[in-house]
C-alpha cells in the first residue's frame, strides 16, 4: 500500500495542507456566509413571526375584552328589560285583579239583592199561603168566616212575637 510507504509520506501531507487550505477557503469565503445569511435570515423571519403573534395576541386580548364588555353591557340591558317587563305584567296583573275584584263584588251584591228579593217574595208568599191556611182552618174549626186582613195581621203579630 503506497499510503503507508514513509517515502510517499512528504508529498501526502503537501496535497493534505492544500486539499485543506483550499477546502477551508472555500467553506469560509462561499459556504459558511451562505449559511450564516440563510440563519440569519430565518432568525428574522422567527423574530418577525414572533411580533406578529405577539401583536395578533394582544389585538386577540383586546377583541376578548371588548366582547366581554359587549356581553355585560348586553346582559345588563336584557336584565334591565326583563325587570321592566315583569313589573309591566305584575302591574297588568294587579290591575286585572283589581278589575276581578270589583266585578265579583258586584256580581255578589246583585246575587244577595236577588237572593233578599227572592227570600222577601216566598216570605210574602208564605204569609199569604199561611194566612189563607188560617183562613180556612178558623172557618172550618169555628166556622167564622175571617177577612184576608185580619188573618194577615194576626200572622205577622204572632211572627213578631216568636221573632
């Protein structure tokens, strides 16, 4: 093998300092400022990318907030609304009621007039049936004929005294 022959040994290292001082200057002169922009400029982009998250984030906070704020102010009108609107039916309620009210006290002073009427016509009619009934067991037990009058005034004599 001729690379380990100590006689090849001085012209190796000569095209090993050449094949590496070529090698170097063409990494550092082409290679290396390559890489070095294309790092820095996906540095730049990483650092632009992280502003623009960083201004998305707070644009992203502020819409929160003011949804937040567009929320509260809207469940504040509905809770203003909704308590408007139960005293509006409350008060329609009341009113209602109040109508209802009046109305059965009306109905109910008429029914008790009727109901005096009615009580005042068969108490009269009772009176007339039972001074008719006097009329005729006095005729027929004494046989004195008794006007109308009379047996109405003895009737109503005896109910004062009973009363």
């Amino acid at each position: 093998m001729p690379q380990l022959d100590a006689t090849w040994f001085a012209s190796q290292i000569f095209w090993l300092i050449i094949a590496f001082a070529t090698l170097y200057y063409l990494l550092s002169r082409r290679a290396l400022p390559r890489l070095a922009e294309i790092l820095e400029a996906r540095q730049d982009r990483i650092a632009a990318d992280l502003d623009e998250a960083e201004r998305l984030r707070r644009e992203a906070e502020e819409a929160l907030a003011s949804y937040q704020e567009v929320i509260a102010k809207a469940q504040g009108e509905a809770h203003a609304m909704l308590a408007e609107t139960q005293a509006r039916l409350q008060a329609a309620a009341a009113e209602r009621q109040a109508e209802l009210d009046r109305d059965l006290a009306r109905q109910l002073a008429e029914a008790e007039a009727r109901i005096a009427a009615a009580r005042r016509s068969a108490l009269k009619e009772l009176e007339e049936a039972a001074a008719t009934a006097a009329q005729a067991a006095v005729e027929r037990l004494a046989g004195i004929k008794v006007a109308k009058k009379a047996a109405l005034a003895a009737l109503r004599d005896v109910l004062e005294e009973a009363a």
